[in-house]
C-alpha cells in the first residue's frame, strides 16, 4: 500500500516538474519581454509628446488642487506591462493545468480592453466639463451675471456625473440605483436654482436687455438729465450708467434697466468729459 502510494507520488512528480519548469520557464520570458515592451514603449511616447494632452487633464480645478498627476505615457506602458504579465500567468497556469486560474486570468485580460474605454470616456468627460465650465463663467462675467463661479461648478460637476455614469456603464457597472437618484436629485436642484437664480437675476437680465435698447441713444460725454438728475455720463457698460453731476459734482449710478420707462433728456452730445474725471 505505502510503495503503490510512493509509485504514484514518484510518477505525479515526475509529470509535474517538467510542467513546472516550462512554467518557470515562461514566466521568467514573459517578465523579460514585458519589461524591455515597457522601457521601448516609454521612450516611443516620450519622443511624441502623448503627455501634452495629460498636462491639460492635470490643469483641470480639482485635478490641480490634489496631489494626483496624470502621465499617459507611464499609465500605458504600466497597462502593456501588466496584460503581458497576465497573458504570460495564463500560459504558465495552462502549463501547471490550473484552469481554475487560468479561467479567472483569462476573464481579467477580457475585461481590460472595457476597463480602458471606460477610463478614456472619463478623461474625455473630465476635459470637456472643464472646457464648458470655462466657456460659462466667461460668458456670465461678459454679461454681469452674479455667482459666475458657481454656475460654472455647477455645470461642470453636472457633466462630470454624466460622464461617470457613462464611464462605469462601459465597465460593466450596473448603475441603475445610482442613475435614478442622481435623476432625482439632479431634476430638483436644477428646478430650485432656475426658479431661485431667475428671481435673483432678474434685475440683471432686465440690465443686459437694456444695453440694447439704449445702444445708439446714449453715448460717454452725453450731457444728460434724467429723472431731474443732470450730469455727463462717464460710464456706460451692461449693466449700469454712471454720472458725474455738474451741480455737485457727485457721482450718481443708474440701473440700465430703470433707463427704459425713465424720462432723460439730452442736452449735447459727447461732450468733452476728461476735466470731470479724477
């Protein structure tokens, strides 16, 4: 019984070990080759400058402020390397006659292919919420709008989540749970800041709308009255009117806005205003 015992050990072993040499074998091979594909791969990228596009990912607000920097051409060798290391742990597993690892290696390489066209549609979400986060604050600063900064954030987190859903529904990731909440939390805070931000704004809108209609009836250096006050007007922009009153020489701001049902007369025009400026 012992000997028959010692017998199929000796022959397990002897089947065995030249398996796991080959094994060994190939793994040392697949190491060597992942290291010199990483090291030519790097250098391939350095000269062509992929990490130009990465430096503007990493100029990005909240990129910025953290310690996290983005290197695409470090992030795709580390990626090459590490499918060549698996490509070869499933070749060794096959070798050893592990399927159980094997199966489980195989699926991982599979999934990686998902994984980086999820984290591209990310880094492509993270750069376009940057680019309509700066295009909105620029144009509600040129139109005198309050809390810029804030409806810019606002904007960009919101595409943000957009793309993270996208993102993780590319990997595979079942985001219904998440999807419905955001929805819900998303329609009512976009209701309550459009109800609440009109309300606020109105004034300013009713500002911006009136530079229009006053575009080619005032002008700076127009000696003007208007609503009994006389003065030159020193300022003119979107959202308000500033005279310099001849009587006191008092400076007096009007609210474009109140401009449209207001009676002003204009005494000359473009009148030489420099000495009434400090």
């Amino acid at each position: 019984m012992v000997s028959d015992i010692l017998y199929k050990l000796k022959d397990d072993f002897v089947t065995f070990f030249p398996n796991m040499v080959a094994a060994v074998i190939i793994l040392v091979i697949g190491l060597f080759v992942a290291n010199l594909l990483r090291k030519f791969i790097f250098l391939f990228l350095s000269k062509i400058g992929v990490d130009k596009f990465a430096e503007k990912i990493n100029e990005v607000d909240f990129i910025a402020s953290s310690k996290f920097r983005l290197k695409f051409s470090t992030l795709i060798c580390k990626t090459v390397y590490y499918f060549v290391v698996i490509i070869t742990l499933i070749v060794a597993a096959d070798k050893l006659q592990v399927k159980a690892i094997s199966d489980l290696l195989s699926d991982l390489i599979n999934y990686i292919p998902v994984l980086i066209s999820a984290i591209i549609l990310l880094l492509i979400g993270v750069f376009l919420a940057d680019l309509l986060k700066k295009t909105v604050y620029t144009n509600a600063k040129s139109f005198g709008i309050p809390s810029a900064g804030f409806i810019a954030n606002f904007v960009f987190y919101l595409v943000m989540v957009m793309f993270v859903l996208s993102a993780m529904t590319q990997a595979k990731i079942d985001t219904t749970f998440f999807s419905n909440s955001i929805i819900l939390f998303l329609g009512g805070t976009v209701l309550a800041f459009s109800i609440g931000y009109g309300l606020a704004s109105k004034d300013t809108l009713g500002n911006y709308l009136a530079s229009f209609y006053l575009k080619d009836k005032l002008e700076i250096g127009d000696d003007v009255t208007i609503d009994g006050i006389r003065g030159i007007v020193i300022v003119l922009d979107k959202s308000s009117l500033t005279l310099r009153t001849q009587s006191s020489d008092s400076i007096v701001y009007i609210p474009l806005s109140k401009l449209i049902d207001a009676k002003f007369e204009i005494h000359s025009r473009k009148k030489t205003f420099d000495k009434y400026i400090d």
